[in-house]
C-alpha cells in the first residue's frame, strides 16, 4: 500500500511538471484561433437584403419580364465572293472552330437602347455581313442598318426602323460588385428570349480575344470584362447582362471553354464601355478613342523583383509607340502608373479601360511611382495618328457607307510615289468597298471619278454628290505596290 502511494505521488507530480513546462514553452509561440459556423443560416440563401436591411425573398421574376421583350434575336448573312471563300469565325477559340465555304450565316442577341430602333449587340455577330435581321421578342422581324462598329472592343450599333419599342437604361457598371446577383439573357443556340441566373465573378478580366491593332502591330484592344457564372452559350452573343432591376450592366461576348459550350465563365463588356462607344458612333460616326502610346503589363511579383519596384500593383510602362503622347508629357520607361485622376490603377487592363474611355483632346492626370516616389503628371491625350482633335461627323458622312476611315499623307510620303496628293485608307471595315472591290488598307486614293482629291474633306464633298446607282471609280497606289490601280464600285 505505501509502495502504491509512492507511485501515484509520483506520477501525479510529473503531470504536474509536464504541464507547466508545457504552458510555459506555449507562450512563446503564434496561437492560431479557427472561427467554427455553429448554425448554418440555410434559410437565408434564397434571400437578399433590401434598402432597410430587411430579408427578402430573391426574386428573378420582375427584372426578367421587364428585359426580354428588350432583347433581339439577330441573323446576319454575308455572299461569298466566291464558291471557295471560307469563313473562320475569330471567336473560334472559345466557341470552337467553325470553318465553313459559301456565304457565311451567324446569329445572335441584340439589345434594345432606344424606343426609336437603336440596338446594341457583338462586332462579331454583323461583322461583313451584307443582310443583318432583327427579330423582336413579339416576333416581328425588320432588316437594320449597321450605324456603326468597334472592333476594340467587339461592339456594334444597329438600327431598325421602328418607334415605341421596349428598351434597357444603361447603369454605371463601375459601382457593380463581385458577388452581386446578374442575369443574362440572350437566345442561346436559336433558343429565344433564355434566361440564365448567376453572379459577378470577377471584374476587369483581359482573356485576349480582341486582336485589333495599329498598322505597326501595337495592340488597341480594350478588354476590361466582367465575367459571370450566368450561363452564357453561342448564341448570346450581344445580348444583356443585368442587374435584378433589370438595369445594362454589360454585352455578353464570349465564354471560356474547350468544347465551345458553357463551361462556367463567361464574359461581358461593361456598359460604361458600351456606352461611351454608342455615344460617338451616334455622335461621330466613329469612336474617337484617346492614346497614351505606352507598352504596359501588369506590375507582379516577378516584375517587382526584376525592376527593383518599390509597389506591388499599377501598370508599369516598358516602351513607347511611336507617336506617343504619354512620352511627350515626360513619363519615362520604368515608371509605374498608380493612379489617373481619382481612379487607382491596378492593373494594365485598369489603365486601358480608363484611358479608352477618354477622347483625343482630353486631359488626365496620371501619377506614377518613379523610383520609389509618386509624381503627378499631366498628359493630353493623342488619337492613334497623332492628333488631339477628334473627327468631325461631317467629315465621316460620306464616306461612312464606304467603311472606311480616311487620313491625309504627308508630304514625304507624296514625293517618294511621285505623286501630288492623295488620301489613305487608315481602316477597311465592312462596307460597300470591302465587299465589291478587292481594295485593302494602305490604298492612296488619288482621284476619284478622274477628279484630284487632296484632303478627307474634299473626298467626302465629291462623294456626298454621287447619286445612288452612280459608278465610282477610285484611282490610287500603295507604298508597298507603287503602281496605278482602279477600283470601280456603284453608289
């Protein structure tokens, strides 16, 4: 028995001992604390939080009756030059290849922006196309009018002779959230007026699919996406992403997929975006875009480390265009751009989003970090050719049929063609030209109808006095093929 008492003494006191020393070896070390859910609130999942902080049931119902009869069904077809001419599709990397020969069909979404026939939908769902119709929800089908395109950032704007129809105000997609409930309705595989329900993933998302750039390669693509869990499919191409007000927030474009189906993600332009371009194509005829001409990525870790960075995010500048009105002001390769104006810049896709919403002309104030401090800077901003003054609408109404967009050479350029004067064909879109002649980018116009042209002005007033029907015939050269050509077409 006192051998048994000794034993339990013992042990008793190295409990004791382990313990203290335990506690005392425990108190210099990090203590983590996990924060355990008791009570799951399931009962709130199928609730949103009203103006007064009230649960209320969430309800798709009243945002979807007020938007589909607002959304379109659009059918584009484009005639073949020939039996051989094929169509690639150059969305094809995210619907999947669609190679085809003979006249090329596509269909999409369109949204509706104004009772008197406006409609915005996808560059790429009009894109050549030399019939485009437009079936409304009640199904009345009309042919419209392509006012206007912009490749940068796939949006076009169409119009149908109709007044009174049902249409989508625009909201400020910049005050939109990640994780905010979103609907995207469109017509899906030719499945009219589908709704579809998710929420904002992610905001600001480059996925790289625009491929439009300058005659020198640089890229001029604005991509600053929302993308959604709402399902998206070929097909809803164009058509609406809203809020539960039934408010534009966003064009859905594309989606991310390897079998061209939806996969989980898809993509819309924001209607800060889309608005700003119907606002000059209503305006200008054409998008007056302005220019930095800068080289940018996004500042990362292994940037930060190879550039001996003094900040983790902005966009930093690694080169400049050649006409660049960012290098004019006196910003410098290695700097960082952390803020425009009020706007923090995160990201190089934040800083082309911001800065394509600005006209040649405009004046932003960017702060950069150079060497570990911040500097304001001033800049006004270019057009891609150079020029702080946007394009007058009376200068693009003649030629605006054509498809194209015209710019003046200079003097150099006229002495090395031996020629007096001319007018060169900046960008070929769709249009009268491109479908009837074989003429490309680059061609100097030099007479038309045997009648000198020596501005885009003088161009544009003989053009505005050819009736419809009238043969023109457009004379001129390339730099890279100095010889005469003639292009003949019918007004």
């Amino acid at each position: 028995m006192r051998k048994f008492s000794s034993l339990f003494l013992a042990a008793v006191l190295g409990s004791v001992c382990t313990v203290a020393s335990y506690q005392w070896l425990d108190e210099d070390k990090e203590k983590v604390t996990l924060e355990h859910i008791t009570k799951i609130p399931t009962a709130n999942v199928a609730y949103k939080v009203d103006e007064n902080g009230k649960a209320v049931p969430l309800d798709f119902t009243a945002a979807a009756e007020k938007v589909m009869p607002a959304v379109v069904h659009i059918r584009s077809s484009q005639t073949a030059a020939s039996p051989q001419r094929q169509y690639v599709d150059p969305f094809e990397e995210f619907f999947g290849p669609r190679m085809r020969q003979g006249p090329a069909e596509s269909s999409g979404s369109g949204v509706i922006i104004n009772e008197n026939g406006y409609i915005v939908t996808n560059n790429h769902v009009v894109q050549d196309a030399d019939l485009v119709e437009v079936s409304l929800s009640d199904n009345r089908t009309f042919t419209a009018e392509v006012i206007g395109t912009d490749p940068d950032t796939d949006i076009a704007l169409l119009k149908i002779n109709q007044k009174g129809l049902p249409y989508l105000s625009f909201v400020d997609s910049d005050k939109t959230k990640v994780g905010e409930w979103v609907l995207a309705v469109g017509n899906p595989f030719n499945l009219t007026g589908t709704v579809t329900a998710g929420i904002i993933s992610a905001k600001g998302r480059n996925i790289n699919i625009l491929g439009s750039r300058t005659p020198d390669g640089a890229r001029t693509a604005i991509e600053s996406f929302i993308q959604t869990d709402a399902a998206i499919n070929p097909g809803n191409s164009g058509g609406a992403l809203v809020d539960l007000q039934g408010g534009l927030i966003g064009i859905n474009t594309a989606i991310a997929s390897t079998t061209g189906s939806y996969a989980g993600y898809g993509f819309a332009v924001p209607s800060d975006i889309v608005s700003k371009v119907v606002e000059d194509l209503l305006e200008y005829g054409v998008v007056q875009r302005g220019w930095l001409g800068v080289q940018i990525a996004s500042v990362n870790s292994q940037l930060k480390k190879e550039n001996d960075l003094s900040v983790n995010e902005g966009a930093y500048i690694s080169g400049f265009s050649e006409m660049s009105s960012a290098k004019d002001a006196g910003l410098k390769e290695g700097d960082v751009v952390v803020r425009i104006d009020d706007t923090e810049i995160r990201s190089n896709t934040a800083l082309i989003e911001y800065i394509g919403r600005r006209r040649p002309g405009d004046r932003v104030n960017l702060t950069v970090n150079r060497d570990g401090k911040e500097l304001t800077i001033p800049v006004v901003l270019k057009s891609k050719d150079g020029k702080t003054t946007v394009i007058k609408a009376e200068d693009r109404e003649g030629i605006a049929a054509l498809g194209i967009e015209l710019e003046e050479i200079d003097e150099n350029v006229a002495k090395n063609l031996d020629i007096d004067s001319g007018v060169r064909i900046k960008t070929l879109a769709n249009g009268k030209l491109k479908r009837e002649t074989q003429i490309r980018e680059g061609f100097i116009i030099t007479k038309l109808n045997d009648t000198p042209v020596t501005s885009v002005k003088e161009f544009n007033d003989i053009l505005k006095k050819k009736k419809s029907g009238e043969l023109v015939i457009l004379s001129g050269t390339y730099e890279d093929l100095p010889k005469e050509f003639n292009y003949a077409f019918r007004m």
